[in-house]
C-alpha cells in the first residue's frame, strides 16, 4: 500500500536539494509525495538555521501538527536539516511528537532510522558519519529540464555570523567521476541545466583544477547545455575559474558572490578574509572575462559594532557593482557562533539601514530587468505559466521569462524577444 509523505523545506537551494533527495530515498520505501499535510503518513520538516529563531519556527510548525497526529496516531514526524543538527536530542524533548531527528549529513540512513521509528523508539541521528552519503543514495530521478547537482559540502571558513560549519561540517568534496556519473544520469532523463551545489562550493576539489576543471568536464557532456554553480565565497575565485566564465559558453553570465558588507572594519568582524577592495577588483576581473555577467550577492545590515559609516561603505559598493539581485537581512544571532557574544546594533536602525539597502538593490534590479527589453534572449522552458496557455522558464541570466507558447516547448532552449520587464520576472514572445 502506497504511503504519502509531505515536505516542508525551509532556507536554501541546498536544503531544496536535499529534500528532493530525501524524497527520492523514501520512494523506495514506499512513499509518494503530497502537497496536503492532511493527508500524510509522514511530514518531513527540513530544516534552516541561518535566520533568527529558525528553531521556534520548527517548533510552532511541530505544533500545528498536533492535531493531525491526534487524528493518525500513526503519523511519523521527522525533522531533518540544520536545526536538526543543531537542536539534536533537545526537539524530541520539547516536542515528544516528533518520531526521528536527522542532521543533512545522515539522512542517507532514513530507511534504517524508520525501520527503529517502527519498532517504537525516538531516534536522534546527528552524527557526521565518514562515508559518503551520496554512494547511499538511490540514482537520480526527475522530469525537469533544470535540476540541482551537489558537488561539495560544509565550509571551513568560519565567519563570525554563521552556523554552517558547525551544522554542515568541514568542507568535503565530491569525485569528480561520481560527479560525472550522476549528471550523464540526469541528462539521460532530460535535463538540459545544471547547477552546482555546495556550502562553498568554489572550493571543490575533487579533482586537480579544482571548479572550473569541473566545469570543463561538464561542457563536454553531450545534451548538457547550461552550467551554474552557488555558493561561492571570494576569496576561492581562482583565475582558472574566472577564466572558465570567458571561455565556456555553456557556464552561465550569472554569478552568485556574497560579500556582506563594504566596511572593511566590519568584514573583518565577520572573518571574512577579504577587503571591499579585494572584492571590487575581482568583479573587475569577472566582468573583463564576461562582460555581460550579472552577479548576486548577500547582505547583512547591523551587524554587530556596524556604525552608519560602515553601513555607508556597503551602500557605495553596491552602487559601483550595480548587482543585478541581492539577499540582504538584518543581522540575527546564531547561538554557538562568535558573533552572537557581541554587543547587538539596534534593532530599529538595522531595519532601516535594510531598507535603505534593499531600496537601492531592487532600483539596480529593476534597471537589470528592463535593459532586457528588446533583446532576444535564449530561454530553457521549465513548466506551464500561471495563465493558462503561457510557458515560463529561465533566461541565461536566470531571470524568470513568461510567454505564450505550446507545452510542446518544455525542456527546449528557445529564442524569446522580451517585450516587458514586470516586478520579478520578464515577459515575452517568441521570436521568429
């Protein structure tokens, strides 16, 4: 009998990943995935812990299921993901209905973990086991035309604001071989883009040459059209990498590099190993190799000791860069990391500063958008629009584009001339 299994992801493309992943696993065991809560044998809540009170949300996300585990006795609750990792045998503590706590680098043990689930106890399984989870997994499975490929994990940077290293691990790299395998799976099944996942994913090295070797050796996979890769950090951009973004056409003009802040007084408060100048020459050096790279990046206003002279460093870098989107947030502390000792800014002028910034960014992502108007560009046609008849998809730049066009096209990489530039997105026709 077929068992139905709902997922709530929070945060990251990363956790997205892994709970298309997770999913893929519980197939095997039975599952078919729901949409509806309410109609579950399983929810599975995969966690995030980067912003504020990311465990009371999972809390109260715990809490709206009590009613649904009164009506099923026999629902299963799992958390999995960085709270998981974080909180450990403390959820299942606050919150006796929960069945199976999982940290993201033990899921691949899901089948196993249910099986003791069965048998009566409440699992907690945290560990950062020395095998590679990825051998454990079942072979890829999709019907999109664009899908996410892990290649690295963990981080060992340790900026001051961050729980990824304490929840992810240490920076641990994918073979290349494997890698390749499991893209040549995925195009086999349709897939005409890839994007390249990892905690700081331009440190990869499971290979000599490091990313963009990677890269290189994705190009030359036939039906492969389209690479990208996030998160990078700067200050792993290698001239090989930035060379790659020049001479490989099927490395995507978009290019996703956090830098958090333009005082270098506050960059160093963060442990992050780099000056606003050494960031500005890289974009310099980026934008040289592909002139029509359009970058992202991450923001964080109050951060602790940030003074507006700080906060007005940030906003001349982001005006001399002209990012094309940005995620920004006002500074929360994360309990374990170094940060989360200090002296908080207040609240209120963290949130106006974010303001300030984020009113400054969506006017460069706008400027981004609308110079977009007029030109044909190459769209990788993902799915049916919201209306009906319409086909959205990904333009090189990642900018969602709509059009009216035959579900024929989906998974085609078609030539679209943007006609308007809306709020998020473009909209289109097809060209002749």
């Amino acid at each position: 009998m077929t068992k139905k299994l709902f997922v709530k992801t929070y945060g990251c493309q990363m956790n997205v990943h892994d709970g298309e992943r997770m999913a893929e696993l519980l197939a095997g065991q039975g599952y078919e995935q729901t949409d509806r809560a309410e109609e579950a044998d399983m929810v599975l809540l995969n966690t995030c812990h980067i912003r504020e009170k990311a465990a009371e949300k999972v809390y109260s996300d715990i809490g709206r299921l009590k009613p649904l585990r009164a009506a099923k006795p026999d629902l299963r609750i799992a958390v999995a993901g960085c709270v998981a990792q974080a909180e450990g045998a403390e959820i299942i503590a606050r919150a006796p209905s929960v069945d199976l706590v999982v940290g993201p680098q033990s899921y691949q043990n899901l089948p196993e973990l249910l099986a003791r689930v069965d048998r009566g106890e409440k699992v907690v399984e945290t560990e950062f086991p020395a095998e590679d989870k990825f051998a454990r997994l079942p072979g890829r499975k999709t019907r999109a035309p664009a899908a996410f490929l892990t290649v690295q994990e963990g981080c060992d940077k340790f900026c001051a604001f961050c729980v990824v290293p304490y929840t992810r691990g240490a920076e641990v790299s994918r073979p290349l071989a494997r890698v390749l395998d499991e893209a040549r799976t995925l195009v086999a099944q349709g897939v005409r883009e890839v994007t390249l996942l990892g905690q700081n994913v331009n440190a990869w090295h499971g290979a000599e040459g490091g990313l963009a070797a990677l890269v290189r050796e994705l190009a030359r996979v036939e039906g492969l059209d389209r690479i990208r890769y996030t998160t990078s950090h700067p200050n792993d951009m290698d001239d090989a990498l930035i060379a790659a973004h020049g001479e490989e056409p099927k490395l995507m003009p978009f290019l996703h590099l956090p830098v958090q802040s333009g005082s270098d007084r506050i960059l160093k408060a963060m442990n992050r190993k780099h000056r606003a100048a050494d960031y500005l020459a890289l974009v310099q050096r980026l934008r040289a190799a592909r002139p029509d790279l359009l970058l992202s990046s991450d923001f964080i206003t109050g951060f602790p000791g940030e003074t507006e002279e700080d906060f007005d460093a940030t906003l001349a870098l982001v005006e001399e860069v002209r990012f094309g989107m940005a995620y920004s947030f006002a500074y929360s502390p994360r309990p374990g990391t170094p940060a989360a000792e200090r002296t908080p800014v207040d609240p209120d002028v963290a949130h106006d500063r974010l303001l300030r910034l984020q009113a400054l960014i969506t006017r460069q992502q706008r400027e981004a958008q609308e110079s977009m108007v007029d030109r044909v560009l190459p769209v990788l046609f993902e799915k049916p629009g919201r209306q009906a008849g319409q086909m959205t998809g990904k333009s090189e730049h990642l900018m969602a584009v709509s059009v009216t066009a035959p579900e024929t096209l989906r998974g085609e990489i078609v030539p679209v001339r943007i006609t308007a530039a809306l709020t998020n997105s473009l909209s289109g026709e097809l060209a002749a």
